[in-house]
C-alpha cells in the first residue's frame, strides 16, 4: 500500500499482524495471554497439533449452523 502504483487502490487497511500488538505488550504479557487463552481451549503448550483440530472442529460447527 505505500508503493506509489498502489495509490488509489485501497481505501482502508485492517493490520492482521501480530507484529504491532508485539510493539504495546512486553513478551511475559503475551505469553501470559497465549497460557491463559490455551487454558480457556482445554489445551497446553504441548498440544499444538490440537489447536489445529479445534479450528477445524470450529469451522465444522459453522457450518452445520448454517
């Protein structure tokens, strides 16, 4: 977006990067958040690939609402 070809091409832009929020919160802070939202899920650090089968568990959900 800040390529001078780009101009006019785009109106609004939504940041979906991790990176900035990195910037406003010291690293003990996000991991305590990653810890606390892990718990929420019923997970672990070690379960990883869990994580991957609730997502599609949640999209599987989605869609039979629908």
């Amino acid at each position: 977006m800040v390529m001078p070809k780009a101009k006019g091409l785009f109106h609004k832009a939504i940041n979906q990067s991790g990176s900035f929020r990195s910037a406003l919160l010291e690293k003990d802070a996000t991991q305590a958040i990653a810890k606390e939202t892990l718990n929420i899920l019923g997970l672990d650090a070690n379960s990883v690939d869990s994580i991957k089968i609730f997502r599609s568990k949640y999209w599987q959900m989605r869609a039979a609402k629908h």
